[in-house]
C-alpha cells in the first residue's frame, strides 16, 4: 500500500510553480540581479512593513487557538527588525514617508480576514511568509548587503539572530504541519490560500515596477 504523501510536501509541490514566479517576478528579478537600485530595496522594505504588521499581530490574535499557536515563534518576529531597517534607509520619520501600494492593501485586508478568524488561514500566510525568509531570503539579504554596502544595518529584517540551524528549524515547521489534523477538504483550503498569498507576492512585484516606472516618467 502506497504511503500517503505528507502534507508538508503536497503544499511544497502543490506551490513550487507560484513560488517560483514570484521570485522571478521582473522587479525582485531586477534587484537579484543587480538591476535594481537601493531605492528600489527601499520601496520593497517598506511594503514588508505593512504586511508583517499585519501577520504579527494576527499572530497575536491566534496564540491561544490550538492549530495555529504550535507554528507562533518570537525567534521569527521580523517587525522590529523591518522599522529598524526603515530608520536606518529612510530616516526617523519613515512612518511618514511610506504607503501602502494597492496590492500590499488586498494582501493586509486579506491576513486580517483570514489571519484572525481562520487557524488554517493564518498558518497559509504564516507558512509563505515565514518559510520564504529562511529559505531564499536569507540569500537576497547576503545579495542586498553586497550590492549596497549594508553590513548589519539596512538588512535586519533577513537576519535571524536566534535561529541557529535554518533548515533543522524548517524540518520542525514541515513536522508541525503534517502533525496538524486537518481533513482532505481544508488541507486544499489551506494550499489555495498558500497559492493566493504567492499571487499577492506576484502582483505586489508589479505594484513596485510600476510605482517605479510612474516616478521615473515624472522626473
């Protein structure tokens, strides 16, 4: 008898292509690359800001439900290292000088919908988010160190301080998911949420190709 495949491997096949276009979307392939600018990063920082608000404090919400809270770890908070990056690359008045774009508005509105309401919901957004910044974020905060002469400062948000082993740390999130009791029909519900919240990646990359494009045409 054919073993059942783990949850945890479902959602990662079930993803991989929304995955990867998110990553090779134009604009973060730009800033891969070497394209991009610092104020292009920039504008990439602040967005993260108003997303992790958001998932963090729907974290908040969901550390008493017995679904979500196992996947709820202070060593993942990235809020405070974002708007320290933001006072170092904009200034101290930062909160002043950034807004959200329209796609960054549906991803929030979204987290805030589900995150707070839905176990299932949260961990979808919990999961892209969280998994992603061990995974090749850590990578494009060593890349955006060396393409703009940040050391610790400017790349906070991709420094995980208290976790020591990355991938041990990503086994265990893999085992939690697979632990979790969901049925057949919200195991789909929770991969179609994982796949929205890669779209909002995608879409959000758009949003700052053409935010960029608009500024340069009215230099």
């Amino acid at each position: 008898m054919t073993e059942p495949i783990p949850f945890s491997a479902a959602l990662r096949e079930r993803s991989r292509t929304a995955h990867s276009g998110s990553e090779h979307a134009g604009f973060m392939d730009d800033l891969m690359r070497g394209r991009g600018t610092r104020d292009d990063y920039v504008a990439l920082v602040a967005q993260h800001w108003f997303i992790y608000d958001a998932l963090e404090a729907a974290a908040d919400a969901m550390r008493d439900d017995p679904v979500a809270a196992p996947f709820i770890s202070e060593k993942l908070t990235r809020l405070p290292a974002i708007e320290a990056d933001l006072a170092f690359l904009i200034g101290d008045d930062w909160r002043e000088r950034i807004a959200p774009l329209p796609t960054t508005r549906r991803y929030v509105e979204r987290i805030r919908e589900v995150g707070t309401t839905w176990p299932g919901g949260f961990v979808a957004h919990h999961y892209t988010r969280y998994l992603g910044d061990l995974s090749g974020g850590l990578f494009i905060g060593k890349l955006m160190a060396r393409q703009f002469g940040f050391e610790t400062n400017g790349i906070g948000f991709y420094l995980f301080d208290q976790i020591a082993d990355p991938a041990a740390f990503k086994d265990v999130y893999r085992e939690q998911l697979d632990a979790v009791a969901w049925d057949a029909e919200e195991r789909e519900r929770v991969i179609d949420e994982v796949l929205a919240a890669y779209q909002f990646n995608t879409d959000l990359f758009v949003d700052l190709a053409t935010a960029k494009a608009a500024a340069a045409a009215s230099a």
